[in-house]
C-alpha cells in the first residue's frame, strides 16, 4: 500500500533532459493516426519546403547572366536588352517565389502545429485531473499553470523549427556546396564546409552553456507566478492583516531572481550571435578572396564573382536558421520537457484492471475493519466499522483530528485504504470505476469552492445537461432562488473568484443546489453548516432535510445541534468508533457525547447571554465578563 503525507510545498520535477526522447513523443502529433488530412497537409508543406529551396539556390544564376550580360562577358545573343530584362525579372520572380512558397509552407502546416498543440494541451490538463489527490496537495496552482502554458507555447516551436528549418537548412547547404564544388572546385566547397562545422560547434557549445541560464529562468518565472497567484487568490487574507506590501515585496523578490537570470539569457545571447556572426564572416571573407583571385587570373567572371556572393549571403539565413533553430529547439524543448513530465507522472489511484461500473440499487455504505494513515507513524483510523443503512442517516461525531473528514475522502476514493474494505451494495468500491462511484456520490462541503462564472453555471455543475428549468427547480429545494431573483442579471450573474462576491450561506445554498441537481443516492453533508452563524444555519438545515429525504447520508458533524435527529450518531476518538447509537441513547449513556453535548449546550447559553444583554443594554459589561468565564471553561 502506498503512503501519504501531505506536503507544505512544492517538489520540483525531475526531468531527464533526453529531448529525443521528448522529440519521439511528439511525432505521433506531427503524424497523427487516423488523420490523412493532416498527413496530406505535411506532404504539400514538405513539397513546398523543397520547392523553396530549389528557387533559392537557382536564383543567384539568374544574378550572375545579367551581371555577365551587363559587363560583357557574354555572347551578342546574351546581351540583348530583352534577355537582360528577361534575366532581372527571372531574378525578381526568384525572389518572390522565394518569399511566397515559404509562407504557403507555413500556412498549410498552421493546421498541423496547432491541431498538436491543442491536443498536447487538452491531453495534459485530462491528465492533471486524473491525477491523484496527493499530487495536487505536493503542487502549486500557479506553477502547474505556468508549466502547461509555456509548453503549449514550446510545442510549436519545436514542431516549426525542427521541421522547417533543421531540414531546410542542411539541404541548402549541401546543394551550395554541390554546385560550387561541380562549378568552381572542391576548395570552394571545402571553405564552405569547414565554416559551417566551424558555425555549428561553435552555437552548440554556446547554446549548451545558455541551457541551465534558461532553466534558472524558467524556474524563478514559475516561482513568480506561483506566488502571484497563490497571493490573488487569498487576496482577502492579505486584506485582513494588512499585508499589501509584504506580499508585493514577496513577489518583488521573486521578480528579482528572474531579473537577473533574464539578463544573463540576453548577454548570453549576445554573445553567441556575435561569434555567429564572426565565424560566417571569416568563412564568406575567404571564398570571395577566392574567387576576387579567380576572376583576376581570367578563369572566372564578374558574373561568378557576384554569384558566389550571393549563394554566400543566401547561405548565411540557413546558417542562422541553424543556429536560431538550435536555439529555439534547445529552449522549447526545455519548457516542454516539464509538460511531458507530467504526463508521465501516475495517478496514485488508478482504477483496477477489468474494473466495472458501480451498481447502485438501495445504496448501502458499510465500512470493514477500515485503517488508514497518511503517514505510517500517525494512523487516522484504526479498524473502523460502521453501516449506514439504506435511506437512513448516520452522524460522524468526535474531537478534530478523529478521522472524520478522512472518512468522506475514502468514500470518494480520494485515497485507498490500508487495510479492510469500503463497501456500496456489497461491491468493493476498489474494484469499481472511479467515475461511476463519484457519479453515485455526493458532497455538500465545509468551505464551498465556486467557478468564477456565473449562478446558473455553479449550481449546473452538478448535472452539466441539466435545463434552465431544472437549475431553477434545484435553486427553490436549496431556498436560495428567492435571492437569485432579487439581483439585477439573475442566475446570469457572476458569483466572483472562488464565489467570493456571496456570502457563506449564499455559497452553501449554491452547492446544495448543485448537489441537488446531480441527484445522487448517496450523499455526504461534511460539516457543511459548521462555518456559518446559528440563524444562518437553521436555514441550510432545512434545506439539508430536503435534500437528504430518501438518500443515504453520511453527515459528518463539529455541531451536535446539527445531528440529533440522525438515524445513528457515531463517536469517533484516536479514529475508533468509541460510542454509536442515536441523540438520545448517546445521552443516556453520559459518556463522551453527553459531555460533548453539554459543553456545547453551556457555551451556546453563554452566547445567548451575552447577546440578551447587548440587546437589553442592563449591565453589559458585567454580563459579558460572566459569559466570556463561563465559555472559556466550557470551551473544549
């Protein structure tokens, strides 16, 4: 079995750095099954890659005639002002053809790159959610949203680059040099090769030297944006204790580590295309020195000299193509690696082999000599068994700490437990599907989460194909669409980040609607009132009534008051039932909670004091001293 403990904070991932490992993963997106359209769409961009090339190379010949045909060194016939201009514009046309087959190569594949990247993107973030429980409590919101966007954004580059200028370029290059070679010599061709290894070993071991600058920048991004995330979304914690300027100087020093790695990734980049630049220009310096000596000694013409020139300058862009892909390449591959790390990463639950759907008949939940611990040194439950009876309501009571929460974590199978079994209609809910048990589960919690969407969005949520109708009718059984009716757009309107434009009863009425909607026979009430004030929770209790009518329920409860009318109360301690019956059983018994009852009662009497005197204005002050003793003793 494997063990837990819920971390404080982020580990990073581990990534192996083999980008072609990373390069053999993403072809079958380059090359998708099933898909002859964007097959097709390769092919065409591929055929109009080479075409491109073939006009780029055979374009400096047309330069070279009318430079001949100007300077007379060509024949009377070449010479002929209708020739010239034919030679110009069959330069201008190479030009542009140049320019417009490259750009139609870009178009067509536009499909392709970003079919894959959208379905990189929609594959990872399936998978983040098919990760387990633990995964997301060891992880930052902010930091997996940046690892995610920055490698949707790597998988293009990678896809552009490694396709259409890796390829590209090593075929220009090796057509110059043929035809200088087959037209001016092997030495020519031997200048060529030698500075474009030269060039290649030089961006190579710069570029590997400008890989862990760029991770370092990487990592402090993603730790900015973590933290200005994590500190918007706890934005009314920063207001409560006044610390606007403790977390800007908190992101301030985050900015400051990306600071300075993003001015060591520009150096480091200025430095590598200038020794890019040094090396081609010896390279160029040297074969036209070549050919200047050529034309000099009358074995080749002005014409050639421009020629080579040109084919020169020409292969200067592949060769910085080679460069900047490297670059580009090296760099995507760096922010996509982490994405792909984490699609390799395993869900700690995962549903067993030859796992079939849940059948849900009278949906009855019973717990086997249940054990479970987070961490082994500290077990939460201990052989813990109970029945919650078909239609009925069975009560989790007990100290914090008991195990009480764990036990809604488990139903949902959230974590598996170590020891014994958790059955719904005698079926082992291990050996069924993950969806179909949470499909026939539901959970009105403590603290109600909302998307920041809209009313109508939230309490759909529960059943996404539910109708306006049926969203309306849920919102009357939760005694909240008196409320929504009352605000100028409705149900239209936004409940704000994490629901924060309601108030907590508002929020609870939205999540019991919710569950509502989603109609499940099993339901788990997990402190949903204990948050909210006595008046407030009298309304969300009779709303709770209504939705648990013919369920069965599992309520787990801080307020007693909340439970005494339970089919069953169970009282946890050190994560073993320590007593179970029902309110008034439990009472009778004057054990645990009978005590628990008591102290409750006595503070809640406290309370009521201190309140009768505020409104009454008769000794206050003496009043709330008494009260405030009593409570303090009381108090647990």
């Amino acid at each position: 079995m494997s063990r837990r403990t819920p971390p404080a904070q982020d580990k990073p991932l581990n990534v192996d750095g083999n980008e072609w490992s990373i390069l053999r993963d993403m072809f079958p997106y380059l090359w998708p099954k099933g898909q002859p359209g964007l097959k097709a769409r390769v092919v065409f961009a591929l055929v109009a890659l080479v075409l491109s090339k073939a006009v780029t190379v055979a374009t400096p010949y047309a330069f070279k005639y009318a430079t001949d045909a100007l300077t007379g060194k060509a024949d009377a016939a070449a010479t002929a002002a209708t020739v010239i201009v034919f030679l110009v514009l069959a330069y201008g046309v190479g030009r542009i053809m140049m320019v417009v087959l490259a750009q139609i190569r870009d178009a067509i594949f536009a499909k392709v790159s970003q079919r894959a990247v959208k379905e990189l993107a929609v594959r990872t973030f399936r998978h983040l959610h098919a990760l387990s429980l633990k995964f997301h409590l060891e992880r930052r919101t902010g930091g997996l949203s940046r690892i995610v966007s920055r490698g949707t954004m790597g998988i293009d580059t990678v896809l552009r680059f490694s396709l259409f200028n890796t390829f590209p370029t090593i075929l220009e290059i090796a057509l110059v040099a043929g035809i200088l070679a087959w037209s001016y010599g092997w030495a020519y061709a031997a200048v060529i090769l030698g500075t474009v290894v030269a060039y290649i070993w030089f961006t190579y071991a710069a570029t590997e030297w400008r890989i862990n600058i760029r991770r370092d920048m990487n990592a402090a991004d993603t730790e900015a944006n973590t933290k200005a995330v994590d500190s918007l979304l706890n934005f009314e914690t920063v207001k409560y204790f006044g610390n606007e300027e403790h977390e800007a100087k908190r992101y301030a020093r985050s900015m400051e580590t990306y600071e300075q790695a993003a001015i060591k990734t520009w150096v480091s980049l200025a430095v590598l295309n200038s020794g890019q630049a040094v090396v081609y220009s010896i390279g160029l310096t040297i074969v036209m020195i070549m050919s200047a000596l050529s034309v000099r000694a009358g074995h080749s013409s002005v014409g050639d000299f421009v020629m080579i020139n040109a084919l020169m300058i020409q292969l200067y862009m592949p060769l910085n193509f080679i460069g900047s892909s490297y670059r580009e390449i090296k760099q995507g591959l760096i922010d996509v690696e982490q994405m792909f790390t984490l699609l390799k990463v395993n869900a700690e639950i995962e549903d067993r082999p030859g796992a079939k759907p849940l059948k849900v008949g009278p949906a009855e939940v019973v717990f086997e000599n249940v054990s479970f611990a987070y961490d082994p040194e500290r077990p939460i439950l201990k052989n813990l068994s109970l029945r919650v009876p078909p239609g009925k309501t069975v009560a989790i009571v007990g100290p914090s700490g008991a195990g009480k929460s764990t036990i809604s974590r488990l139903l949902y199978r959230f974590y598996d437990v170590d020891g014994g079994r958790i059955l719904i209609d005698g079926q082992d809910i291990a050996d069924v599907t993950q969806k179909s048990l949470r499909a026939a589960v539901g959970m009105v919690p403590q603290d109600t989460v909302l998307f920041n969407d809209t009313i109508r969005y939230n309490i759909r949520y529960g059943r996404p194909d539910a109708t306006d109708a049926e969203v309306a009718e849920a919102a009357r059984m939760a005694q909240i669409d008196g409320f929504v009716m009352s605000l100028p757009k409705g149900y239209d309107s936004l409940v704000g980040e994490r629901g924060l434009k309601l108030s907590g009863g508002e929020k609870q009425r939205v999540s019991i609607a919710r569950t509502i909607l989603k109609s499940p026979p099993i339901l788990i009430l997990d402190e949903a009132t204990s948050a909210l004030d006595s008046f407030t929770e009298h309304q969300i209790q009779a709303a709770l009534r209504k939705v648990s009518e013919n369920r069965t329920t599992l309520v787990i409860a801080h307020r007693l008051s909340t439970v005494v009318d339970a089919d069953e109360i169970i009282v946890l301690e050190h994560g073993q039932v320590a007593e179970r019956g029902t309110h008034e059983q439990l009472l009778a018994e004057n054990g645990i909670y009978a005590a628990m009852w008591n102290r409750q009662r006595q503070v809640e009497q406290a309370r009521e004091i201190l309140k009768e005197a505020e409104q009454e204005g008769h000794h206050v002050i003496e009043l709330k001293e008494e009260a405030a003793s009593k409570a303090a003793i009381l108090m647990p």
